[in-house]
C-alpha cells in the first residue's frame, strides 16, 4: 500500500492538472465561438462565388479553349494532396484522423501507379506524416505566427500550389481538412481544388448575364481566386474543428481527472483510516500485555 | 435596388442604393435600378455608392461585381471603408501588385499579355493612391 504522503502528492498534482485543462477547455471554448464567428462571416462570399462559378464553369465546360484550372493538364498522373492539420496539438484525434485519411488517401493513389507529393499545412500533421512519407513531402507551409486566420494566410497557401501547378508539378490537387460538424464531431474531408469543380448544390442561375470583358477572361480571372477561396473556406473550418475537438478533449481530460481525484481520495481515507487502526491495536494489546 | 459588398472575411455592406459606381475592368460603370444584369471583373479602385442623401466610398482590388434584377452585389478579395484606409493597408496593396508583375515578367517573358495586365494593375493602384491621398510607392518595373 503507497503511503499517505506519496498519495497526497498524487492527489495534488492531478488536481493542478485538472486546473490546466479546464482552463484550457474555456479558452478552447472562448476560440471556438470566434472561430465560428469567422466561418459563417466568410458564408456570403464563398456562397455568392460558387454560384457565379457554377454558370461560368457549365459555359466554358466544353470548349477546348477552357483555362487548365478547370478542365485539367489531360493527366492524373501526379496527385497534390494539400494536408490541413493545426499547430498545435492536446486537440484529441483532430490531427490523427485527418492524417489518417490522407494517408489511406495517398496509398491508394500508389496502389493505382500515381505518384503522390504532400504538401502540409501546420505543423502537427508534418510531424505525423514524416515518418511514412518523408519522401513524399514537398513543402509545409507554417502557420505558428498565424493568430487570426485571414484571407490573406489562405492566399499564401494558393499561391504556393498555384505556383507548383504552373510549373507543371502536378496535375490534381487535393486538399484534406476536418469539416466542423459541432464540438464533439470533426469530420475529416477530402476536396478536389485543381481541376476546379463547382461543389454540388450549385446550379448555373437562368439569368443571361452581359460579361465585361468576355467570359473566358473572367473565368481566367477568377479560377485562381476559387482555389484561393476554397482553401480559405477549409482553413476557417479547421480552425473550428481543431478548437471543438480540443474543447471536447479537455472537457474528458478534466472529467476523468477528477475521477481519478475522487478514486485516489477514497484511497487515502481508507490508508489513513487503516493506519489508525494498526496504531490502536498496537496501543491495545501493549495495554493488555502489562 | 439592394447594394452588397462582400469580402472573404466579412460582408462590409448591405443596403438599399440608388446608384452604385463599379470600378470595372474594362472601364467604370453606375449601376441604377433596371440595369441589364452583368458580370464584370473589377479592377483596383474606388467603388461608390449613393444611398437615401449620403454616399459610402470603398477601396476595393480584386473580384468581380454581378449585377440581377434583385440589385447588385460586389464580391471584392480586398475591400476597405475610404475612411478605414491606412497607409500600411496601401504598401500591402501596392505590394501585392508588384508581386503580381514580377511574377508575370518570369513566367510569361516572351508573351506581353500578363505582362502588360500587371503593369496596369499597378497603374491602377498609383490611382487609387492619388485619388484617396495617400503615397504609393512607385512601381519598379
């Protein structure tokens, strides 16, 4: 049996780090309701972006003449995959699921003969996919600096496939973040961006629209800014969906750590209480000896 | 006629307008009730928009305006309040337009198509400047 000080020290350090990750779960929470904030101040103008994509991509679909954003390199050869993961870690599996799905994700394409190179967003999901895929990892792209997401973060990243697609260094790119279903459900999702596809629910509006300049020109102007604004899109629900899973982790961490309080309590109490016990009978039967 | 002005990060406008005056690319517009509907890309500049007696300026670079039969709405990737405008927020701008150039001079040296868009995109900017009052740096080119 551990002794009564050993047990006062347990006690005492769970419960200083049941202090640690409740505070880290109300500010989590604090985090999560900005985050959101953010997400659904960005709705209007990816919503608006979409449907005007929707009509210009259906027109331009066909033709040959179609910006290469849009109908491809005429390869799927060799397959980006964009990995979105957060810089921090003590989120749960946030990070570990959406690794995993790139991973089985990049297997599969292997399987197929591809050639796959990674490019990660954020630190932790670097980490994770270093020892697999070391040799696949092309770039990571840092966001440790990065306290507010801005259009501007999501702009860098697109610049930098951007940048890889004209040079001709892959055909498809895929971009693998945790979609924010609520606190305690992240789903982690795969999205095509290059070739640009209009997500489905988009239909091209019946209005006959007047282009200035011509159609192609706008579509040659915008497809960049579409991958620009889909990566802005994921960036914000990733940043949702790492604060709700860090905010459901600590929540259990906290509650388990204060059954682990209550279990090491009851231990105490029944050591003390045994150890009075033994010193009665020792007082005892020393007084019925004499 | 419903005026909106987005951007990425916010919606920054939503109002009832009588004209609206669109930097577009291939020339400025206004836009009254009844107008055709259009889809015009926007170049760097000041946007304009007269609503009951009182008119709201915005500096906005990059997207596109669509205009329908319900009003119409501005899509900008970078959209600022005239007053809000700040000398920093205007070096970034200017920034970006030269980053635009000179990557348009790597990439396409032999073509001066994308050349010459950017070098305009930075005239554009150096106009914007003026108009509203503030430096710009002058464009390397």
């Amino acid at each position: 049996m551990p002794n009564l000080k050993d047990l006062k020290n347990r006690i005492a350090s769970v419960k200083s780090t049941r202090k640690i990750t409740k505070a880290m779960q109300m500010v989590a929470a604090a985090k999560l309701r900005r985050a959101q904030e953010a997400a659904e101040q960005s709705r209007p103008y990816t919503e608006r972006f979409l449907a005007v994509m929707a009509g210009l991509s259906s027109a331009a679909e066909g033709s040959d003449s179609a910006p290469k954003l849009l109908s491809g390199t005429g390869s799927d050869q060799v397959h980006m995959l964009v990995v979105m993961t957060s810089e921090r870690g003590l989120c749960g599996g946030f990070n570990t699921n959406i690794v995993k799905l790139a991973k089985s994700h990049a297997t599969k394409l292997q399987g197929q003969g591809k050639t796959v190179k990674i490019l990660t967003v954020g630190k932790k999901g670097r980490d994770q996919l270093k020892r697999d895929f070391g040799d696949l990892l092309v770039g990571h792209v840092d966001m440790s600096d990065v306290k507010r997401m801005s259009y501007g973060d999501a702009q860098g990243v697109a610049k930098n496939v951007l940048g890889r697609f004209d040079d001709g260094e892959f055909d498809v790119a895929t971009i693998f973040f945790g979609k924010f279903q609520n606190v305690v459900t992240q789903i982690p999702t795969a999205q095509q961006i290059i070739p640009f596809a209009v997500p489905e629910g988009y239909e091209a509006s019946e209005t006959l629209y007047d282009y200035e300049p011509d159609e192609e020109a706008i579509l040659a102007d915008l497809l960049p800014r579409a991958v620009a604004t889909a990566i802005f899109a994921a960036l914000l629900e990733n940043a949702a969906s790492e604060q709700g899973a860090r905010m459901s982790a600590m929540d259990n961490a906290t509650r388990n750590a204060g059954d682990m309080i209550d279990q090491l309590t009851i231990e105490y109490n029944r050591s003390r209480q045994a150890v009075i016990t033994n010193e009665l009978i020792e007082i005892i039967s020393g007084a019925e000896a004499l | 006629m419903q005026f909106d002005l987005v951007s990425p990060e916010r919606e920054l406008a939503s109002m009832e307008a009588a004209a609206v005056q669109i930097p577009g690319a291939d020339g400025d517009m206004t836009v009254m009730a009844d107008h055709a509907p259009t889809i015009t890309t926007l170049r760097p500049g000041l946007l304009r928009v007269e609503a009951s007696g009182s008119t709201h300026e915005y500096v906005v670079t990059g997207g596109f305006a669509e205009i329908n039969a319900q009003g119409v709405s501005v899509l900008a990737e970078r959209a600022v309040a005239r007053g809000d405008m700040t000398q920093d927020e205007m070096d970034a701008m200017c920034d970006e337009a030269q980053d635009v150039y000179n990557r348009a001079k790597q990439a396409a040296a032999n073509e001066p198509g994308p050349v010459d868009d950017a070098v305009k995109l930075m005239a554009d900017m150096v106009a914007v400047g003026s108009e509203i009052g503030l430096n710009t740096k002058q464009p390397s080119l």
